[in-house]
C-alpha cells in the first residue's frame, strides 16, 4: 500500500510513505527536486491491518473517483496504490469527501509526520541540544492533537533524552512526561 502527495511550494513538496501487510514500511519526505531516499520504519501490525481494511472498504482503488467534483483549493494530488504481485491500482486526487479515504490519508500523514518529528529529535540530539525542548513541544501538540498513529514508536528515543546529561533539564523533564503519559494513557 502507497500513500504519495505531491504539493508543490509547501513543505515538505514530497511525502511517500509504504507500508507492507507484516508492518514493514518506508518512508520518503523531501522537496521536489531531492533525490528518492526512502528510509525503512516499522509500523504494528493493528495499524497495517486497518490500513489495509481501508485500502480493501475502496476495492483496493479499482475503478474507484474520490476526487470531489466542487471547485476546491488545490491541495496537493494525493495517490493510492495498491500493489499485490504483478497487480496494481491507483486512484489520484485533491480532495475527498470518502471516510475511508479520509481515514487513509489521516495514518499516513500522521506516520509521516511522526517520522518527521523522530529525525527531528535524533538531529537535535547529535547537533542542536538545545533546541531538543523545542522540538519536544511540537512533539507534544501533535501528540495533544491526537495525529499521530503510534507516537509510542518515539519511546526509545525519547529515553534517550530522558537519560542525557548533555541535553537541559527542562527537555530531559519534558521527555519523562510524555514517557509517563504514552506509557500509562488515561
């Protein structure tokens, strides 16, 4: 299952993101004119199990519209393929009104997102240890906004940070919080 937006002059212009039904995926985030570096992530098997039920709720994209057809904003041209040994098929769009289809594209741009914010953390960490906190609070108010799928995947590094004497105490504070709060949800 492939999940690609295209939206030229925003950031980031590129997002693509794979995801194989035993959970491993690849995500590639970027501007237009960088070359392809797809980087391997894994995603659990609840999450790729309902990325791949709403893939099949659209008949795996055959034969399937869900371009709206009012005159919308250009958004970005969103793609899904689905591929299945020599098989494939897509369906490319602005903007849907399709629940499936909106629930599809809340996952990926929220896996995308997530990543985004692990190689922001892993960066700050080795180069900017300062601006750790920082990158926390963004962290954070995706997490508030309930966007992202498995902010749980971020645990690991997050102890790190945690654990770090280099890093200041109000991001190493700010690290065990969400540690505490991902690992005992209310």
């Amino acid at each position: 299952m492939i999940y690609r937006k295209v939206f030229k002059s925003s950031v980031p212009e590129f997002i693509e993101v794979r995801v194989h039904d035993n959970g491993a995926a690849t995500y590639d985030i970027r501007t237009l004119k960088d070359e392809p570096d797809p980087q391997p992530f894994e995603v659990g098997a609840p999450l790729a199990a309902k990325i791949f039920d709403l893939a099949a709720q659209l008949n795996h994209f055959k034969d399937v519209d869900l371009d709206t057809k009012r005159r919308i904003a250009n958004l970005g041209e969103k793609t899904f393929r689905f591929e299945r040994g020599n098989q494939s098929s897509e369906v490319t769009f602005n903007y849907t009104i399709n629940g499936a289809a909106n629930q599809l594209i809340m996952i990926f741009e929220g896996l995308a997102r997530q990543q985004e914010h692990l190689q922001l953390l892993q960066h700050r960490i080795r180069y900017d240890r300062l601006g750790v906190n920082n990158a926390l609070l963004n962290f954070e108010s995706d997490l508030n906004r309930k966007i992202l799928p498995e902010p749980e995947r971020l645990l690991p590094v997050l102890e790190q940070i945690s654990a770090d004497s280099r890093i200041v105490d109000i991001a190493r504070q700010r690290a065990r919080a969400i540690i505490e709060r991902l690992r005992h949800p209310k």
